[in-house]
C-alpha cells in the first residue's frame, strides 16, 4: 500500500518541476509521470476541453494503482479539478492551495501577483483562495500565454523571453507587489529572467514544489509514505515525441531523464 506510486500529470513538461521536488524530499517514492505532450498547451483551450482532458489524464495515471495524484499544472488545478476531484476516490492535489498560503505567509505589504496561462488567471481560483485565507489580500494577476511555447521550445533564457517577460510583467512591477506566484508549472524555468525584471525584493513562489512539501505532509498524516528512504523510480508516460520530451525533460528535473520514456495509448 505504501509503496505504491504517486501520480503526477501535466501537459507537457512543466509538472517535472514537480516531480524534481517529490524525488529531493521524498527520495524513496516511485512516480509515475504522464505529460500531455500530444495536447498541450491547456492554457488557452476552453473550460470543458480542460476537464476532458484533465479527466483523461486522471483515468491514465489510475491504471497504474497510484496512492496520491498531483495535478501538477496550474490550468488543470484551477479549471478541471474543482468539477473532477470529488468524482475519485483517490486524493487528487492541485498546486494552488500550496502557493496560496505561502504567498499569504510571505508578503509584507499584502501586495500578490499572480502569473499564469488564460485558463488560469480567468478562472480567477488563485485570487479566490487567497481572499478566503486573507480578505485583506490584494491580488494582481496577468495571463502569459507566451510563456509556455518559449519554455516547451527551449527558448526560457533567449532575449524573446527577456522581451514578452517585461511587457507581461511591468504591470504587476507597478502595482508594487512584493510577491509572485509563478502559477503555471512551467514558468519556474523562466525564474531568471521573471526575476530579472521584478527585482530581488520580489519573493517569487513555485507552486510545482510547494505541492510537493504538501504532498509528503499528507502521506505521513495518512501513513502511506513509502517504507524505503531512497532509490525511488520514476517512470514517464507522454501524449507525443518520447523525443523531445528526453530531450527537454532534463533541464524542468535538474538532470537527465535516465529512464526510458514510453508513448502511451492515444486518447480517443
Ligand atoms: N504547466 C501548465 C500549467 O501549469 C501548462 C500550461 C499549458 O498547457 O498551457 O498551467
């Protein structure tokens, strides 16, 4: 029972920072990871293309008699899983409850910005969960469609992603805030660059792995983390090029992905 695997999805290659966060404070765990490769982006897709699809992921990674989902994408986590969760038995963790209580732990002037992709900053989660924490939150939040295909292609630290990242950013510079959740699971590779324009009194926030600290608090309280301490495995399972998800794959983990990544079944 315990040693069965955590489940973690996303729709591409963002939720790896994820997963490199399980494997440093949770050494000992197997992983079974799918990335959406064939589907992404979520982001800019319509609210019942999210749920499907976050609905598809779910059903892959239950085949594999997973302990504990984590919804490791920001757009799945604010759209899909407040109609899904309920639907499974299993404990299926997004990453917003995470990210908001620590920007609400963290900030000093109650200033918060919010980055993420249109799905979620429309679905206005991330402000919601905040405001109940802390009604006197305020919270700043700006779309980055961008972001995703300049980190999916390799370009996170190109003056491209230098240029986008000031025109979304400076609105949220202005504000004056003094936190900024990197919403989207993607986006803690553009860390450089987001924090080479916000400045380093702005306290940047990754939810990808604060979920993860998250995850292992439940997993004690339910005693169901893994008797061994390490050597944990991590398998991967995409939607599209086993390719250039290796490829890619090793710079969202922090280092090369050393097993085999299989292509799963298309999704009808
Ligand atoms: N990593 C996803 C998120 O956190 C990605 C985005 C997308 O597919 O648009 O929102």
């Amino acid at each position: 029972m315990k040693n069965r695997p955590i489940g973690v999805f996303d729709s591409g290659l963002g939720g790896l920072t994820t997963v490199r966060e399980i494997r440093r404070i949770m050494p000992g765990e197997d992983i079974i990871y799918f990335g959406d490769t064939g589907r992404v982006p979520y982001g800019s897709r319509s609210r019942e293309t999210i749920i499907r699809y976050t609905k598809d992921d779910i059903d892959f990674l239950l085949k594999y008699d997973i302990k504990l989902i984590i919804a490791a994408c920001g757009t799945a986590s604010s759209v899909a899983l407040p109609h899904l969760k309920d639907k499974y038995s299993v404990n299926i963790m997004g990453v917003l409850e995470s990210a908001a209580r620590k920007a609400v732990e963290v900030t000093k002037n109650g200033r918060i910005g919010v980055i993420g992709t249109s799905g979620t900053i429309k679905s206005g989660k991330y402000a919601e969960i905040i405001n109940q924490l802390s009604p006197e939150m305020q919270v700043f939040s700006n779309a980055c469609p961008m972001f995703v295909p300049l980190v999916e292609n390799g370009y996170s630290e190109s003056t491209a992603a230098q240029l986008i990242a000031k025109d979304y950013l400076t609105p949220l510079k202005n504000e004056n805030v003094d936190t900024l959740i990197l919403g989207c699971t993607h986006y803690p590779l553009l860390e450089k660059v987001i924090s080479g324009i916000m400045g380093d009194e702005v306290t940047l926030l990754s939810p990808g792995a604060l979920a993860a600290a998250d995850a292992r608090d439940y997993l004690m309280r339910e005693n169901l983390l893994s008797a061994r301490t390490d050597g944990g495995k991590s398998e991967f399972f995409v939607s599209d090029s086993v390719e250039s998800f290796t490829a890619l794959g090793g710079t969202f983990l922090g280092s090369p992905i050393e097993s085999t990544v299989h292509l799963a079944e298309v999704f009808e």
